[in-house]
C-alpha cells in the first residue's frame, strides 16, 4: 500500500485499473487489488483465522467502549478496535489450538499507565451485581475522580452489561442490574480506569466470573 500526498491530476478515489485510491484521517492510499490464492490454506492458517473471527466477533459490539479504553495509545495509522484485536491476540485472548475458544481472564478492553484496579471483589444479590474496589489506592498515578467502567459478559445469552449508574475511583464500588440473566447463566466481568478527561488509561482487570443461580 502506498500513500501520496498529490498525483499529477490530483488525489481519487475508487477503482482504476489494478489499484483503489483511498482517503482515510485525511491521508491519501494507493494499493492494489488482492489475488485469490488457489493454495488450500494450511492447518494453522484455518486455526488463525478462526482465532481472529471469534476475536473480532467478540469485541465487534465494543468499539465504543474499546474508544476509551485504548485513547491513550499511538493511533495515527490504526483504529482502537483494530489495535484491541491486535493487542488481544498477543495477549493471548484465544486459545492457540481447536477447539479455538475464548480466554475470558487474558481480554484486555484498555492500555495504559493509570493506577489500575485493585482489590477487587463481587457480590451478587437478588438480581444485582456490585463489584467492590479499593477506593483508597490511587496515590501513585490516578486520581479520585478517575471513571470506573465495569462490563459483564453473559456467555449464555451472548450479551453485554454495565452498571446502570457510572462510578468514579473514590466511591469504591458499582452495581448492576442481573434481572436479564438466567438461572445457569455465566457471566464474566472486566474493569478499568479513565482520567476524567479520558487521556489516560489503566489496563483491565479481570475480575472473574460468576454463576446466576
């Protein structure tokens, strides 16, 4: 792929020939088009496309949140959901054999040097989650009113949650609502911390999962 800044009649877009001209964050692209191979892929070129398609199907509901949690990285030449799904697999966020399935404790919804969270537990009662954090650890590099986002994952139902009220550092806990959740589903839980501005970032913690009795 190439980039130019102006050709000789200008910049385009579309097909011409052999090539797409593209515009994407105000820089201009030339590449070509792609070739179907006519090679069988290989074994470990079916399980890595299929660790990236579980991955990518995964987070593709994300990319909101996915928005603030990688904000702080370089992303001048890539999107944040582009680099979770990067970030995610070499962090080793699916499994490397069949059958591929997702490693729930090593997916990471941000990146960053803020104080992360700490001490983190769960409870579960009637129909609410709360989750429960050290509030007082924040002194070397966070702040009180750094946002908490907590999201739980319901494995059965396929479906995402967060609490229904956002939280900050200092108030030490979150809850959210289980009143969609069924008896035997499994949920898992991650959480970060912003800056209240959004310029930085702590990376997650997984905080575990849990079973709706």
């Amino acid at each position: 792929m190439a980039k130019f800044i102006n050709g000789a009649n200008g910049t385009f877009s579309g097909k011409v020939g052999s090539v797409i001209g593209s515009s994407w964050r105000g820089i201009n692209y030339l590449r070509g088009l792609g070739k179907k191979s006519k090679i069988p892929a290989t074994e470990l070129q079916r399980l890595q496309r299929d660790r990236f398609s579980t991955l990518v199907k995964f987070i593709a509901p994300l990319k909101e949140l996915l928005d603030k949690g990688f904000a702080g990285r370089n992303l001048k030449l890539a999107t944040a959901f582009s680099y979770a799904v990067k970030h995610n697999m070499d962090m080793g966020a699916v499994t490397l054999t069949a059958p591929i399935e997702l490693n729930y404790p090593a997916i990471q919804l941000s990146d960053g040097g803020l104080f992360r969270p700490r001490g983190v537990t769960t409870d579960v009662s009637v129909d609410t989650l709360t989750v429960s954090w050290n509030a007082n650890e924040y002194e070397f590099n966070g702040k009180a009113d750094d946002v908490a986002h907590v999201l739980v994952y319901n494995v059965n139902q396929d479906l995402f949650f967060t609490p229904d009220a956002p939280a900050d550092r200092q108030a030490g806990v979150a809850m959210a609502s289980l009143e969609d959740m069924e008896t035997g589903d499994v949920g898992h839980i991650w959480m970060f911390f912003t800056s209240l501005d959004g310029k930085k970032i702590s990376r997650t913690t997984y905080v575990g999962s849990i079973n709706f009795l």
